[in-house]
C-alpha cells in the first residue's frame, strides 16, 4: 500500500480509530491491531511475501529467547551466526543471486571459459532490505547484552513489521522501537498534530517535489546521448531532488504516521543537501542506515581505532557495502566507493567531524564561504547520483563525460520552469527551517493559527494541482 | 484527543465545503460527453450514419456536409474499445441507421483505455472500461473522477471563454461534432511535428495490445454486418509532415491490418492520410480545423453517394 494512495487514505483513519477508540483499554490489544494492520499494509503488495517477514520474526524471536537461556559464549555465537545466516541468506537470494551469478559468469567467459547458468526469475520483496536490518540490529543487540530479550511474541512481530516504516524504514533499532510496544501510549495533541504536519510536508516533497523532478530526471537519463551537457546537469540535479524529497518523503510520513500512534522513530533526514561537506552530508542523509552502518560494522571491524589506515579501510568497507546495500548493480558499488574517495580527504586531515553544527545557525543568510562550501558537497554528490541513476557504468562515464564537455555551455535543451520554481521554494522553506526537525514544525511560533491553516490549504492545493504523476517510492526496491 | 478531534474538525470544514461546491458543480455541468449521448437519444428515430473515433474524428467529421442523417459520437482520445461498446449499447434503438464509420488511425488498434476519460465515459454513458472497478470515482467525481487540477483547468476554462472574442472551439457540439476555428502556428514547426510523431511512436511501441483490439474489432464489424449495417473504415489526415517521422514498421503493419479488414469483411476503406498537405485545414499538426473538416466530410459525403448508388 503506497502512502500516496487513496487505499491509505482510508486505512489510516480506520487504523486510527480502532487504535484509540476500540482497544485503547489494552496494550496487548494495541499491539495486537498494529500487527494486523501492518500486515494488511505490507500483504496489500503481495500476501505471500507475509510468509517470508512470518519466517524471520519467528527465526530472531526464537533466537532472542535462546540467547536468554544460555551464557555459554560458544552457543551464542551459534545462535547469532544462525540469526545473520537466516536474515541475509534471505537477503542475498531475493536481492543477489542473479547478480552473483552474472558476475561469475561474466569473470569466467572473461578468461576464456564460457560457462552458461540460467537466471532466476525473482521478484524482490518489497521492503526486505530495511526489515531484515531491523530484526538484525534485534539479535545482534541482545547478542551484546544491550537488550533485554523479549518473550511478548506480538510486540516483537509488531516490532518488525511496524507498517508505517516496515518497507522504506527508518531502519529502528531495537533498542529504541521495541521499548515503546512495552509501554502503554498515551495520546498526545501535540505529537499527533506534529505528526499530522509532517506527514503533509511528506506528501509534498513526494508527490510535488520528487514526482515532478523525477519526470524530467528520468526523460534526460532514458536518452542522455540525445542532449547537451548544460541539459544533463539539469537531469542529475533533478534527480537529486529526486531520490531527497522521495525518500526523505517516505520518511516523514513514516515519522509522522507514527507519531499519530504514539511511537517516536529516529530522524532520517536533517536537511542534508544544506551540509558544508561530505561527512556532514552523511550525517545528514539516511541517518537510520548510517548509523546501522557504523554500530554494526564500523564498530566491530575496529572503527577508528587501529590508526588512520583502519580508519580508512574501514570507512571504504562501509561504503561499498552500503552501496550494494543499495542494489545488485556495480553501479551502486561504485557509488558507495565515490562516496568513500570524497571522505579521505576529511579523514586525513582529521577533518571529518568540523561541521556538526547547524549550518548559518541563528542567522538568515550563510557567509559566502558558507555557500560556496554547500555548492561543492552539493555537486559531488550529484555526480555520486549519476552513477546510482545510471543504468551501467558506462551510462555513468558517458554521461559525465557528456557534462564535463564543451557542451555544457550550450543552451539547455528544455528547462521546466514550474518544477525549477518549485524546487527553488521547496528549498527556501527547507532553509528557513533548518533548525527544526522537519520544516513544518511549528511548535513555538507565534504565528496564528489562520495564517498556519492557510498555508497547510496552500500546500494541499498545490499537491493536486500540481503534483507529478504518481510513482513508487525509489527506495521500495531496496 | 478531544482537542486534536475539534482542531481537526475545524481544519477539513473548508475543505469540506469546497468539495461539496465542486460535487455539485461537477455532477450537474453540461459535460461534452452528455452533449452527445443526449443528442444522440433525441435522434435515435432519425440517425442513418454514426462516426466513431477519437479526437481525430470528433473535430474532423461535420455531420452537416452529410446528405444522410450523420452523428459524430467520436470524442477525445476514444478508443475502439469503447467506439464498440457505444455502438452496440444503442444499436437497437437507433431504428434507421445504415452506416457506422469507424476512425482506424496510426495508433487506433494500440490502446484501448483512455486513462481517466474511461471515468468520464462511464459518468455520462454508463459503460466501464473492462472490469475496471468505478466504486470510489462514483463516491467522489472532485477528488477522483475528475481530480482539483483537472476540476480547476475546467473552471479556468468555462472563465476564460466569457472573455474570449476569438474562442477556438464551439461552445457546444453540433450534431455530435465540435469544430475548431482557426490553427495553432506553432504546432507546425520542426519542434512541434516531431513531438506529435514521437507521441504516435510511443504509443505504439510501448502498446502489446494490438491483436487483443484488432480482434474486438473485428468481431464489431462482424456483429455490425450481421445486423445489416454497413461498416466503413476511414482515416482522417494528419498534416502531411508527421508522417516521414513515424515509425516504418508500424505504418507498414496498420496498412496489413486495414487490407486484412478490408478483405476478411469485403468492406470499404476512406483512406485520406496522404491528403494533408494544405496547413490552413488544420488546427494544429494532427486535427482538422472547420474548413478542413467541411472539405473532408464533403469527400466522404462523395464517397458514401457511391456506396449508397
């Protein structure tokens, strides 16, 4: 069930009655609604992928009481390769396998020996890349004494299956989500109209910003070879409005979704395309999968603690696995491994951690050195975005090349000027805002409420009648 | 909970009215569509010629320039599909009709849904697209059927047209039929033919419906003949630009499928796609404007005389 859709439309206000109005007497009975509703949510994609989410649950629920029963470290270990081996095994044949064999198939004609394997016909379930991460973070956490495991059967599937972020995250941690079943929630006007707020900028960035930049992202991509490189700038940077306000979208209707229920989720986004340099960028940008990343990788590989070549190592690691996190594509590898080679600079000069404030805080304006170093992270991303849009390699290194060409001074073929607008306000908005946890939050203002309520009557009118067509979220194929 | 259900309630009462307004506006305006099925009720008795077609045919065929009683029940972006399903709805009650001249254009035989005019369809004429669900478009035709930005551009329009000295449409259709009046220059530049082709081109490359929709055709021809109406195939101009800029297989395959028609049903085919050389009978690069409509419903009038001798 897409949240742009009239279908969640319907199933939220339901979810929400029965929530607080039918079984607000009973913790279990909450949970018991938010399992059911969340997996009439993910069935609506396709029932039988339940079976699969079903499988997990039960697998890293059975393994988080077993661990609770045993301190011998040689059986924990057993249980918890058996958790990662189940949890990626499933990961790897959806999401790898034709890829892996490909690759093989490829690397052995390349030296001479042709063998011949036929491809699966596999259909990626939706989500599975974020839910397989969560129940991980589950068994790796109790694993590690973090947590308590928990013997409440439906708080934990409810746990992993919680529908407003099971197929596009934020990625929860354990640690975090989890507590929050145990407890009973108590309904709370503020959060609840935040939530609400939110999950109106939400649409907005999906449907206004990420539909309408995707429709021209996409015509430059699909045929990069017919325009001029001023044209194909326009392509990345629209598909950099793209992929931010699609999935920092999903975000904030998770995050807002969630609010209305009374659980808090972790922030996803900080305005990231407003960061002075690329390890504020990623503190920035999908901060749920970021710091997965460093707690359960970074972390245990040595993080930075074995000198600055670990450190490196390590960092590169990470990346690359991020990438392929991404897809089974080289083309997300390398995005993962561009990313890296812009962080080993900062990472030499010990430069990683200079910029963790608010950007021009407690000013309008940024200064001019400011500026200059969001214009750069800015475009070394979007390069980086090239190469995750792309549909190989060499549609990537074309591409580029094509941009870094004379060409680039030539008239841009088209240039939308509603969509261009539209990102130019989406990002004075966003700016004004950038203290905030997301830019309509209004909590301490004192602005009137009708000024406030026009300006929500504003936003709505202009996602229909300026919305781009409907498309899935990017992310839901990861 | 209280508070956050009045703040609620307070904030949805003007979107609520503002829906209200346009569900009514939207249900009882006098769309295109209830133009011509009410014109077309009214002339049952005396109806000896429909045309059927997309928007090729709708501005294209002046049922005027016809000595037989004609009626245009073409209309924007119809399809086959739906040409077939309007037809038959009313073929019993249409007492006199002979002839049903059926638009077989370069992308006809590729689609066979109209997007969200398939809703409008079935808002005035009652008839769904395949086994499309119509529950929620009848629940609300302002935020479904019609959508605020289509809703909107509507109103703008009617508005508009109060102002406007020069329209470049009728107000409302004849017989069917809704001429425009003068031509769009910009639509016959380089730029502008080779959009119009590109659009044709991705229609049919991107379309696996072909044999589906020659089949409903051809069995519509079938069920016409067996009830003694005589089916006439006919393709109106486009302007004689575009055409270099279709795609060569396609062209080639139409012409297959009209001759297979043609010789399977031993019926008769106005072809007219070569006769768009003269830029001032069209309104823009695909459309014929009134004077082009005039001129081609005249040939074709000359053509059904023949028949008819």
């Amino acid at each position: 069930m897409l949240f742009n859709s009239l279908e969640f439309l319907i199933f939220l206000p339901v979810v929400f009655i029965l929530y607080w109005f039918v079984v607000h007497k009973k913790l279990r009975s909450q949970n018991f609604l938010i399992l059911v509703a969340s997996y009439v949510f993910y069935g609506w994609w396709d029932w039988r992928f339940l079976s699969l989410i079903i499988f997990s649950s039960t697998v890293d629920f059975l393994i988080g009481v077993s661990l609770s029963q045993t301190e011998k470290i040689r059986a924990r270990k057993l249980l918890l390769t058996s958790s990662i081996l189940v949890n990626i095994g499933f990961l790897g044949f959806f999401k790898y396998y034709n890829f892996f064999l490909e690759s093989f198939t490829d690397a052995f004609t390349f030296f001479g020996h042709s063998i011949s394997a036929e491809r699966l016909h596999i259909i990626l379930p939706v989500g599975i890349s974020f839910y397989t991460f969560q129940t991980l973070s589950y068994t790796i956490d109790v694993y590690k004494k973090k947590l308590e495991p928990t013997k409440d059967v439906i708080a934990f599937f409810a746990f992993v299956s919680f529908f407003p972020q099971l197929v596009a995250g934020p990625i929860e941690r354990a640690t975090n989500l989890l507590p929050q079943f145990y407890i009973k929630r108590k309904f709370e006007y503020h959060k609840a109209v935040d939530g609400l707020r939110q999950i109106l900028w939400g649409l907005f960035k999906k449907i206004v910003i990420a539909d309408n930049a995707a429709k021209f992202a996409n015509i430059i991509f699909d045929s990069s070879a017919e325009y001029s490189g001023s044209t194909l700038v326009l392509g990345a940077v629209f598909f950099a409005f793209q992929i931010y306000g699609d999935f920092s979208g999903y975000s904030d209707i998770a995050i807002g979704t969630s609010r209305l229920f009374g659980f808090n989720l972790m922030r996803n986004f900080a305005f990231p395309y407003f960061s002075r340099d690329i390890a504020e960028f990623w503190r920035r940008w999908h901060i749920s999968l970021s710091t997965w990343f460093r707690d359960y990788l970074y972390i245990p590989l040595g993080g930075s603690r074995g000198g600055t070549w670990m450190k490196i190592r390590n960092t590169f690691i990470i990346f690359i696995v991020s990438g392929f996190w991404h897809g089974a594509n080289w083309t997300f590898i390398v995005w993962g491994f561009l990313n890296a080679l812009y962080f080993l600079p900062l990472m030499l000069l010990n430069k990683n951690r200079v910029n963790t404030d608010i950007v021009a805080q407690h000013r309008v304006f940024a200064n001019a050195k400011e500026i200059l170093q969001i214009l750069v992270t800015f475009s070394l991303t979007t390069i980086a975005w090239v190469f995750f849009r792309a549909e190989n390699i060499t549609h990537a290194l074309v591409y580029l090349s094509e941009i870094f060409s004379a060409s680039l001074f030539r008239k841009p073929e088209f240039f939308p000027v509603q969509v261009i607008f539209f990102i130019i306000v989406f990002v004075m908005i966003e700016w004004l805002q950038r203290d905030k946890e997301h830019a309509l939050e209004f909590e301490h203002t004192k602005m009137p409420r009708y000024v406030r309520f026009a300006f929500y009557y504003l936003l709505i009118a202009v996602i229909f009648l300026f919305g781009g067509q409907q498309q899935e979220f990017i992310y839901f194929q990861f | 909970m209280k508070r956050f259900l009045k703040t609620l309630l307070i904030f949805i009462i003007p979107l609520a009215m503002v829906t209200l307004v346009f569900e009514i506006y939207l249900r009882t305006m006098n769309t295109e569509y209830k133009q011509k099925i009410t014109g077309l009720v009214a002339n049952y008795d005396d109806i000896e010629v429909l045309a059927l077609g997309n928007s090729h045919a709708y501005n294209g065929v002046d049922p005027r320039q016809f000595d037989l009683e004609t009626y245009n029940m073409a209309a924007g972006n119809q399809s086959l599909y739906f040409d077939k399903r309007i037809t038959l709805k009313h073929i019993d009650s249409l007492k006199n009709l002979r002839y049903v001249l059926i638009s077989f254009d370069q992308h006809s035989l590729y689609f066979s849904s109209q997007g969200i005019r398939d809703t409008w369809l079935y808002y005035d004429y009652d008839i769904k697209y395949k086994d499309k669900t119509e529950f929620w478009n009848d629940v609300s035709h302002f935020w479904l059927g019609y959508t605020p930005r289509i809703t909107v551009s509507i109103v703008k329009d009617k508005i508009l047209e109060r102002f406007n000295d020069a329209p470049s449409h009728s107000e409302e259709v004849i017989k069917g039929f809704m001429p425009h009046y003068g031509s769009v220059a910009s639509s016959f530049t380089p730029a502008g033919i080779k959009k119009k082709a590109n659009y044709f081109n991705r229609e049919v490359k991107n379309s696996d419906e072909r044999e589906e929709n020659l089949a409903d055709l051809d069995d519509f021809i079938t069920q016409l003949k067996k009830k003694d109406i005589t089916p006439i195939l006919f393709t109106l101009p486009m302007h004689t630009d575009i055409y270099p800029h279709l795609i060569e297989e396609y062209v080639a395959q139409n012409k297959k499928d009209a001759q297979y028609l043609i010789t399977q049903h031993n019926i008769i085919y106005w072809d007219f796609s070569d006769a768009g050389t003269d830029t001032s009978l069209f309104y823009n690069n695909d459309h014929l404007n009134q004077k082009g409509a005039a001129f081609f419903s005249k040939k074709m009038n000359t053509q059904l005389k023949k028949v008819l001798h």
